[in-house]
C-alpha cells in the first residue's frame, strides 16, 4: 500500500467550495492522480478522524498559458470532492 500521507495534495478552497462545506458537509482536496476512491476513503478516515459517506473523483485538465511567442500547459491534476458523515468536520475548512 502507499503512504496515506501522500495522496492528498492540499485542500482545495474557492468560494464555491465553501457553499458546499455549509449547505451539505462536503470538502474538496487536489490529490495525487494514481489513487482510486477506496485508497482515499481509508486515508481521510484515518487522517482526519471522520467518516466519509461519498467520494466523487474527476480528473482536472490544465489550462493553456502564454508568455511572449511560447506557449504551454499547466500540469493536470485530480480533484475529490468529499461527503462527510452528518456531524463531522475537518477543522482546516471551519476557519475559511
């Protein structure tokens, strides 16, 4: 098994995203693009102390960049937007 510690990137935090942590306890993290759900599941279980009831996984694309006559991309990365049990909270999305 890889290390938990490894699959979530950071906490993804716009203000639509802020919406959803109130209205209906969901958080959203870029994670590493490898994971599958189950493997995320067990780690935010075990990280964060609470229980998941969803995941929903989709793959992000990055976005074309310019600068001068050179042209580029972005990385692409992977987004989980996160259920959590009724009652549960992760703290790091309480202070935004």
């Amino acid at each position: 098994m890889k290390n938990q510690f490894g699959f979530i990137s950071k906490p993804y935090i716009t203000e639509k995203v802020l919406f959803l942590n109130e209205d209906q306890n969901k958080v959203v993290f870029k994670i590493d693009r490898t994971v599958n759900k189950i493997e995320l599941k067990k780690a935010i279980e075990s990280i964060f102390n609470v229980t998941v009831e969803a995941i929903n996984t989709l793959n992000v694309r990055g976005k074309k960049k310019r600068l001068g006559k050179w042209e580029g991309r972005r990385g692409d990365w992977k987004k989980a937007i996160v259920t959590l049990k009724e009652g549960d909270t992760i703290e790091y999305f309480e202070g935004a």
